[in-house]
C-alpha cells in the first residue's frame, strides 16, 4: 500500500456508501409522484436544459477538464432506433452524465436515481428535466416507475440508465454484486441491456498524485431469450452484464487510488484494489 494513499473501510460490499448525500428534508415518492409530466412547458423545458445546456457543458467538462474518454460507441449502433438500458458500475458522482454523454448522447436518457436528488425544491426541478427517475416509496409509486419506464423504452424508445450497485463508491476499479431485481425492469420490457464499465488508469505525468484517467467502456447489447420467464430473463441480464463490467475492469481498470479494505469486527481481513 502506497505512502498517503486514501483507505476506505467497508463491512458491506451491498449498502456501504462512500458518497452519502445528506439533508434535512424529507420528500415521499409515492402513488402521486408524476415521473413523465406531459405539459408541453415541461416538455420544451427539459429539451432546452438536456440538449442546449448541459449536454454541451457537461461533454466539454468531461473531454477537456476531466479528459473522459470512451471506446466501444460502435457496439451499440443497431440500436439506434430502439429503446434499451444501460447498467454499469458506480463509483463517481459523476456517473449520472457520463453515461447519457458517453454512450447516447443525442437521445434522452432516464437514469434511476436516490430520492435525495429530488428533495431540495429547485435542484428537483432540474434534475427531474434531466431524467431522473426517483426509487419509489410505496407500491404504488413503484407502479408508476414501471410503467413510466415502459412508455420510455417501448413506445418513445429512449434510453432508461440504472446502476445495480445503488452506493457510490469513488474510483473502485472492481465490481459489488448485482441485485436480480435490478434487471427486472429490463426483462419486463423485453428490451436489450447494454453494459458499460467505468475503469480508471494512472496518468503519465504525477500519476500517483493524480486523479486517475476515466475511460467508458461499453459492450455490445445482450438481448433477452423469448424462451426464458421474466425472472429467468432477470437473472440472465444480470449475470451477462456483471461478467462484461467484471472482466473489463480487471483488464482496463489498472490504478487504485482508493485501496478499499474489508473488516469484519474492526478487524482488517481483505484489501480490494
């Protein structure tokens, strides 16, 4: 382990979060949550902030401040005129743009969001033009997510971005375990899941004292079988993704700036780098 290296102690691969974001409000996502206004206000309104601002603010932030790179654009080109998801792993704040930037970005893209993104009045109006797609509180909340989700991916045919790990975790250059109930959404709407692999590599110049180098790796489409349930469809988007973003980050994903060590008891029993 390097001299003046971060470490982050985690118990719990699944619900340890090292990017919390905390507030004092508290908003319900419930059965009256509206995930796709139809006013035409909110409609232009979320246009002009998604294609005249901040994509192209974010896209020169990411190419030439934060120099994002992405490979593999061409694995995705059948699906120009299809509704599909992407999954990829979570380990920036940044994620929430650089997957709709990197992977799609001239088409509106959904991500599945905390629901503190929403919470603050004004960020929550921004953030929902955006995309976002708060997790529902109640069970009729979560009817409504599916079947915004379906008028997303099956009619409109745009993009819906989830991250299966849920929990940031800065710079991790391997991958948690990914829930099944993740790719349910996938399944039910019998639409292809494109996998993506954020990985991270040392930079020439004072690349141990650097922010590592951020590269987007994305995979082709894995399709669901017409001959399998939509649980079984589940399981099987799950483990195709998880086994591309696994296998990609053990080969790409070269530079630990965080060491992440396991402890069971206060007691140091792993290093995951």
């Amino acid at each position: 382990m390097k001299k003046n290296k971060k470490v982050f102690y985690y118990n719990d691969e699944s619900n340890d979060d090292f990017f919390p974001t905390k507030t004092s409000l508290s908003v319900t996502v419930d059965g009256n949550y509206n995930y796709l206004p139809k006013s035409a206000l909110f409609k232009v309104l979320s246009f002009v902030f998604n294609f005249v601002f901040a994509l192209p603010l974010l896209f020169i932030a990411n190419t030439l401040v934060f120099g994002v790179s992405v490979k593999g654009r061409k694995n995705i080109k059948e699906l120009k005129q299809k509704g599909f998801f992407v999954y990829a792993n979570h380990t920036s704040f940044q994620d929430a743009w650089l997957t709709p930037i990197f992977v799609a970005p001239f088409r509106k893209n959904y991500i599945i969001v905390n629901k503190n993104a929403i919470q603050i009045p004004v960020v929550a109006s921004l953030v929902k033009a955006g995309g976002a797609l708060p997790v529902p509180d109640t069970i009729g909340a979560f009817k409504n997510l599916n079947q915004a989700i379906n008028e997303i991916v099956v009619n409109k045919k745009q993009i819906v971005t989830i991250f299966p790990e849920a929990h940031i975790w800065p710079y991790y250059t391997k991958v948690r375990p990914f829930p099944q109930t993740s790719f349910k959404f996938a399944a039910k709407a019998n639409a292809p899941v494109v996998p993506v692999a954020v990985c991270y590599e040392r930079r020439a110049i004072l690349g141990n004292k650097r922010k590592p180098k951020t590269t987007v790796y994305i995979g082709r489409p894995v399709y669901p079988k017409p001959e399998l349930s939509e649980k079984e469809n589940a399981a099987f988007l799950r483990d195709k993704t998880h086994k591309f973003i696994k296998e990609t980050t053990a080969i790409k994903s070269t530079f630990a700036y965080i060491d992440y060590v396991k402890q069971i008891d206060d007691q140091q029993i792993a290093v995951a780098e």
